[in-house]
C-alpha cells in the first residue's frame, strides 16, 4: 500500500497572503528567520491579517539558517507557555523547518530529538494545533512537504526527520515574496528544487501519482531559472510554482544518495559550511552517473532526457544531462567539486570515512534507486571532491 499526501489547502498566486484574513481560530504563534520578512513588510501583513481574523498572535523570531535542536527547544517552550491553536511560519525553509519540529515538542513536550530521527516514527498531531507555512524561497518546498531537517551542532550532523504528521495543514505560495531572494539564494534554492524532482522521478517509491509532478517541476526549472537569477519577475513567480511542485512529488515519492550526501557534509568541515542547495547542485550530476548504473534508473534518466529533448543512446544522454547540470552550475557560479568549493583536502580525507558512513545513514539513503555500500560511497565522495568520472 502506497500512500499521497498533501495540505489540505494550497493557496497560491500573488496577493494571497490576505488569505489570513479568514483563518478560524484564537491564537497563533508565528516562527520567522532573520529579519527579511520584518524588512520587506511581509511579516507586518501576516500579524495585520491574523488581527483582521481575530486570532491573537505572538513572535517567535531568530530561527538560524540550519535550524538547531536548541532553537527548536526554546521555540517549543515559547509554545507551550503561549498554547497556540495555529502555528504559522513564514521565509525559509528554515524558519519553517524549525517550526515543524517545535510543533511535536509543543505537542508532545516528553518527547526527546532521539526519538524522532527514526523516519516516520511521530506521535500523532493536531491534539493542540493546526499548521500552516508561507514560503519565502523557492527550493525547500517544506510548505507542502513531510520533512524537517534540523542541525545538531555538537555532532555537526543534519538529521531530516520524516512523518507524514508534520506536512502542513495549510500553504500559502505567493510569489510576491520570493521578489525578495538575492542571486545566489535564487540559484541555491533552485537547483535545490531540481535535486528534488530529479531524486523523487528516479526514487524507489516513485508512483503515478509523483511522476508528473517531478517531471512538470524538472522541466519548470529548467525553462525558468536562469531568467528567474536574472530577476525576471515571471520567471521568479514560475520557480516558486515549480519547487512547490517537486516537493509534492518528494515528500511522497522520498529522495535519494544526493539529499543524505548534503545532510552529512553540510555543516562537516571547519573550512567552509556548504548551503545545502549548493550541496546538492554539486553532488547531482555525479549521482546521477551512479545511479545510472542500475538499469531501471537509466531508464527514468532517459526519460528525464527526452521531456527536455536531449537526443542520443540511454549512456549519452545521461552524459549530455550531467553537462546540462554542470552548465547551469557554471552559469550560477557554483562550484562543479568540493575541493574547488575550498573544502581542505586533508580534512576531507580525514572525514571521509565519517562522512560516508553518516551518509549510508540518513534517512534518505533507502530510497535511492541503486544501493550503496560505505566504500563505494567513500569513492563517490572522492570523484567529487576531484571532479573524477564515475564509474564503478
């Protein structure tokens, strides 16, 4: 038996943010990040909105990028002391993140970290409040999705903690907020966006119900990116429809070797934390020449090819869609290795060991369509960091 889920409302389309005006309920915590959402006046219409419905608010600000298990503690105190019947998170993905992983301490506040990194292994939600999440970005999808990654810093680990509990209630995609990215945050968050759909295509648990979402959200990004990088108005406000998509398609069809890959290494190294949309726009093309390996995945890459008219035999088109990824990373100036991203080469091979068993560990790993073993995941992590071919 398969399973599809998504919010029960998606509002999306420029201006919904007024959406809040209906909203039923008494009180609402809100989660937000730095201060952007405050400085462009997004955060000012939320509470003006939630006021017009009648809901009492109260802020929780300062979620970090890379949300930490103590920010996710104190927010879930604040919770707890406040009793929200409405969580309501707006920017990033972390911010929205954070607010995800507070909602189950909330909830259940004898819950422990530990008992939520086994995937889908939460208490049941909805006892105390309803959720509901407005992107600022356009990548993380977390708006639509049953994910959460959250940063022990002690063990310099991300943990994606996965149940079907935390997909929001409610998403409000209004591209009037991703105008506010800056260039790089564009070009991270969506090729971040195309890791998803390409992962959730090519995924174990992929369906019918996936497939098209993937396959719409590849074919977006690859159209509208680069104008959206650009700053094109249209094109920002299709990206932010097209991650959304992928992350319909991912938080139901799961990812794969990229994500754990980028959950393992983000925050690993002292000479450099790497986004994780970057992460994962470094670490794809390579995946892909793996994966291809398997003959069920060759053919979904195929597949992936020929919706974006690359021509050729199976074994050059997965070549020809790597060089693809590899342009728009160049277009973006994102690093096509690790050691060209500035990671140290002594602390990578002291690491890699780590890194690679960390990384057959995470939650994303099981998904993946070809199997891996630790050594063959070390090799993995060694053509990137050398920009070597694949082939093995």
């Amino acid at each position: 038996m398969a399973r599809f889920t998504l919010p029960r409302d998606i509002y999306y389309g420029r201006g919904t943010l007024d959406v809040l005006k209906e909203l039923s309920g008494k009180k609402a915590m809100v989660v937000v990040g730095g201060g952007s959402m405050r400085r462009f006046g997004f955060l000012t219409k939320v509470l003006e909105n939630l006021k017009a419905a009648g809901i009492e608010t109260r802020l929780f600000e300062g979620v970090e990028p890379d949300p930490s298990v103590e920010t996710v503690m104190k927010g879930a105190a604040a919770m707890r002391e406040f009793e929200p019947d409405w969580i309501v998170s707006i920017g990033g993905g972390s911010p929205i993140d954070a607010a995800k992983a507070m909602w189950v301490f909330y909830e259940y506040p004898e819950t422990k970290f530990e008992d939520l990194i086994t995937p889908f292994s939460f208490p049941t939600l909805r006892k105390k409040a309803h959720f509901l999440a407005i992107p600022s970005t356009s990548g993380t999808a977390t708006e639509v999705t049953a994910f959460s990654v959250i940063t022990d810093y002690q063990k310099g680990i991300k943990y994606p903690l996965a149940d079907f509990n935390i997909t929001p209630d409610v998403a409000i995609v209004d591209p009037d907020l991703a105008e506010t990215m800056p260039q790089k945050l564009t070009a991270y968050t969506g090729m971040d966006a195309l890791t998803h759909a390409t992962e959730a295509y090519v995924s174990k648990l992929h369906g019918p119900f996936t497939d098209p979402l993937a396959l719409k959200a590849i074919s977006m990004v690859f159209k509208y990116l680069p104008d959206s990088y650009k700053g094109d108005h249209e094109a920002r406000e299709q990206m932010h429809y097209a991650q959304c998509l992928a992350g319909m398609a991912f938080s139901n069809a799961l990812l794969g070797i990229v994500h754990s890959m980028a959950h393992k290494t983000g925050a690993a190294f002292s000479t450099g934390h790497i986004p994780h949309g970057c992460a994962n726009a470094i670490y794809l093309p390579y995946v892909i020449q793996y994966n291809a390996k398997d003959p069920e995945a060759l053919e979904r890459y195929h597949e992936i090819a020929d919706m974006l008219g690359i021509e050729g035999d199976k074994k050059s088109q997965v070549f020809s869609l790597c060089e693809r990824i590899w342009s728009y990373n160049d277009h973006f100036s994102i690093p096509r290795t690790l050691k060209s991203f500035g990671i140290d080469e002594d602390e990578f091979k002291q690491k890699l060991s780590k890194i690679s068993e960390d990384a057959i560990g995470d939650a994303c790993t099981g998904s993946n369509p070809r199997s891996i073993t630790p050594k063959e995941m070390e090799h993995l992590f060694t053509c990137i960091y050398y920009g070597t071919p694949v082939d093995f």
